[in-house]
C-alpha cells in the first residue's frame, strides 16, 4: 500500500512555521530555535574536542619496551595503559599536563583520556559514529568505560553488536552485552568473576559528606543469611524502643538500634590470647571521636562560639551533638587544640616532624598541583625548594603533592613557586596556574595578548621524593 504523503488517520501534516506567510514567530519559537542552534554547536564542539584529545594522545604513544616501565622513580615518564588490552600505551606526563589544561583532577584526567583511546582504537565502528554524530559523545565514552576490562576480540564484538544501535539502547542492554563478550571470550575470567562474587561484600560508612547535623550515609552488601540476621536484630530492638516509649519514627528507631548493637559489641568484655605467649588478656574497646576545635582569637570569643569539625572530613558538628556524644556511656571525646597554622618552626634535618606534617596537612588539604584533589594525608609532603640548596624543613617550604604530581615536578617538567603559604604558582609547558585554597586559576595568556614572565624556580635532580 503507497500512503504518499496523505496523512495517517485523517490527522493533518504540521505545517512549518516559515511555510506560513505572515504568522508571527513567538518568543517561545525564538527561544527554542535558538536552543536547537546551541545544542548543535555544543556537538560540534564536543566532537571537535574529542577528534583532537585522540590526535594528541597518539602523539605522546609510549613504545612498549623499555620506555613503558611502569616504575614510578623519581623523574622517570612512564608509559599509562589508559585503555583496554591493544591499545597504545600514553605519557604519564603528558597526561598530567592535558587534565591541568582541562581542569580535571589527575584521576579525572587519566580516566577521561582513556574513555578517548579506548573509543578511538578499540571501538572503531562507534568512533565513527561518534564522529559523524550519529552517537552522542556522552554516551560513547560511558561505553567506552564499560569496555575497558574486556580483552580485545570481546571489545570488538561489542562494538559489531553496539554501534547501529548505541544511540537508542539502554544502560541495562549495554551492560548485558559486556556481560556476554565476556563470557564468549574469556570464559575463565567469567567463571572467577563469579566465585568471587562473595568479595564483593562490603560495608561502607561515608564519613566524608557529614554535616552540621551530625549524620552519616552507611551502606552495605552482604551474605543473605547475615543480612537477614541484622534485619531481625535492628526490626527487635526498634520495636522494643517503641514499647519502651520511644516516640521517634520507625526510620529513626531503626537507625539508633543499630548504633546501640555497634555500642554494646564495642562494650564487650572480650579475652584474647595471644598465639605466641598463651596470655590472655582483657580488652573494652570504647567509642572515640577526634574533634579539632578552631578558635578564634580575636576578643570576646569564647568556647561557645568555637567550631567543631572530624578530624578526617574537616566538616562542622554541631555543638549540641557534640554534648550528647559526651552524655552517652561509654564514649570518650578527645579534644586537641589546632596547631597554628601560621607558624614557623623550621628544623635542620630532612626528615618532616610529626608537628610539622600536621601543620602542613591541616593548612593545605589536598594536592597543591592544579586543579588536584587527592587529600593531602594520602601525599607526599615536598621540600619546594630542594632541601640541598638551603630549602628549610617548615611550614613555609612544604606543601603536600601526590606521589604523581611529585614525580612530575622533580623530572623539571613543571615548577612551583610558593608566593604566600597556600598559595603557589605552577608553571607548566602549556601555561601558568595560580592555585590557593579557593581553588585554581589558568593565568594563561590567551591569542594575541602578552605572554607574561614566567617565575624560575630552582629544581634539583637529585633531590629524592619526600615521604
């Protein structure tokens, strides 16, 4: 049957705006053209910037061999598999400077780079999608991460199945279909992913979103038969607070009767015997919450007006929560006064102070690389000027890097100059970046105006990494 262009259902054909001679266009019809022109131009963009990330990263391949060393000595580049099995190996350098350019933490930045090569050299026929822009670049790269594990014949055979269909398929198919090219091809890795599917329990308390009210996100996959169990213990005691007079909600009852199962295992009386000598000794494990009290010294503040924070999250608690901690059985609170963060107390040796390394961590909370978030607990605590030139061991001449960034600027590719504490001045091949602690800034000249004087700041290629 040739339906032409009759319209199904006696349904008339919409008619476009231009087509009719002396309708008014609204603001709505503006608006929304104008939305349509920026949305393309965004694609173009994502496109173009895709197309280029993937020309750079095959001018920083790293040749397997000798040059792909994954030792992380310092000042030694090494090759970084970003992508999958078969795709080339990139600069872990270079990677460092591209995510500054970008703005993206050094993981971020690995991370993205590798969704680029995994798209353009494991998943030709999606890439090319991409490209023509029948894909959205959104999508191909969260493809693109899902492949990453899979060895090559099986990330080709996602890609053969993936790519007529990639704009339109769901996350749940696309998972399905890793899952299967890795069953087709490498069955023994499927088999030990599912005996070990048991590893996978976990409990998790996230301690680093707590807020001023003084709670905490905890989630947890475990066996069923110990799931049920807990459900039974937390459904018990909260329906024995209710009968006790508990006027909170079930939610809520629910939520405290698992802190008072962890408070009464803390409050056990355990005998341990220790496997060498036969003594058995007695432990009371108790509750303990470190809080750093800031305070303020300028007149008329007292303890009162003093903010509580966790040591480990740097959030505010409120002091009323602060009380009832010290109320409850069984719970010690112990209360440290900060170390001035302005202080300078430089000693003579290379080795960093337990004072010293508090002093610095507390002051810069993470990595000081541009745009870099790795806490400053999990770095490197760097001599800026090199302890053998004269650079003193204080607070003024250590800043925390990670061990990444560390590498990067011992190797004399990238310099930093401390212009105040907590605040320094990178200097990178691809520009200047101004980082304090209200974040980073590219102070890169853009086309046409005046390259600055970029600041030299001795390196010494001798000097080791700091611990």
């Amino acid at each position: 049957m040739d339906l032409g262009t009759a319209p199904l259902f006696g349904l008339s054909a919409p008619v476009a705006d231009e087509a009719v001679e002396g309708a008014p266009v609204t603001r709505s019809q503006e608006l929304l053209t104008a939305i349509r022109g920026r949305r393309a131009a965004i694609a173009d963009h994502e496109i173009g910037l895709l197309r280029e990330i993937a020309e750079w990263a095959g001018e920083h391949v790293v040749a397997e061999g000798a040059e792909a060393s994954t030792i992380t000595e310092r000042g030694l580049d090494t090759g970084l598999p970003v992508a999958g099995p078969g795709a080339p190996l990139i600069s872990d350098f270079a990677v460092m400077e591209l995510s500054a350019l970008l703005g993206r933490s050094l993981d971020s930045g690995r991370a993205y780079v590798g969704q680029v090569v995994e798209l353009a050299y494991r998943l030709p026929k999606t890439w090319d999608r991409v490209l023509d822009g029948r894909v959205p670049v959104w999508k191909a790269l969260r493809i693109a991460e899902s492949t990453r594990t899979l060895p090559a014949d099986a990330a080709a055979f996602v890609d053969r199945q993936l790519a007529p269909i990639a704009r339109g398929v769901s996350w749940a198919q696309i998972d399905r279909l890793v899952e299967e090219a890795l069953v087709r091809y490498d069955p023994q890795a499927a088999e030990e992913k599912r005996t070990e599917a048991q590893e996978t329990r976990h409990v998790d308390i996230d301690l680093d979103r707590v807020g001023f009210d003084g709670t905490a996100e905890v989630t947890a996959t475990l066996d069923i038969a110990d799931a049920l169990d807990l459900e039974a213990a937390v459904a018990r005691r909260a329906n024995l607070l209710g009968q006790l007079g508990c006027e909170d909600s079930l939610d809520v009852r629910r939520a405290t009767a698992l802190g008072e199962i962890a408070r009464h295992d803390l409050a056990l009386d355990l005998q341990i015997v220790d496997p060498d000598t036969g003594e058995i000794t007695r432990t009371v494990p108790g509750r303990r919450v470190e809080l750093i009290v800031h305070l303020n010294d300028t007149g008329g503040h007292t303890a009162d007006g003093a903010v509580g924070r966790f040591a480990n999250t740097r959030t505010p608690i409120s002091p009323e929560q602060v009380k009832e901690w010290m109320g409850t059985p069984g719970t010690s609170v112990l209360v440290r006064p900060v170390i001035d963060l302005n202080g300078h107390q430089p000693v003579d040796s290379y080795e960093i102070p337990d004072r010293i390394r508090r002093q610095v961590t507390l002051a810069d909370h993470h990595c000081t690389y541009p745009y870099c978030t790795r806490p400053a607990e999990r770095c490197d605590l760097d001599h800026n000027a090199p302890h053998a030139q004269g650079g003193p061991t204080c607070r003024c001449n250590l800043n925390p890097k990670c061990r990444g960034h560390h590498r990067y600027k011992t190797s004399g590719l990238a310099t930093c100059r401390v212009l105040s504490p907590g605040t320094y001045l990178w200097t990178l091949p691809s520009g200047l970046y101004l980082v304090d602690p209200t974040g980073t800034y590219d102070l890169t000249p853009r086309p046409g105006t005046t390259q600055p004087s970029q600041p030299s700041e001795p390196v010494d290629p001798a000097d080791p990494l700091d611990e």
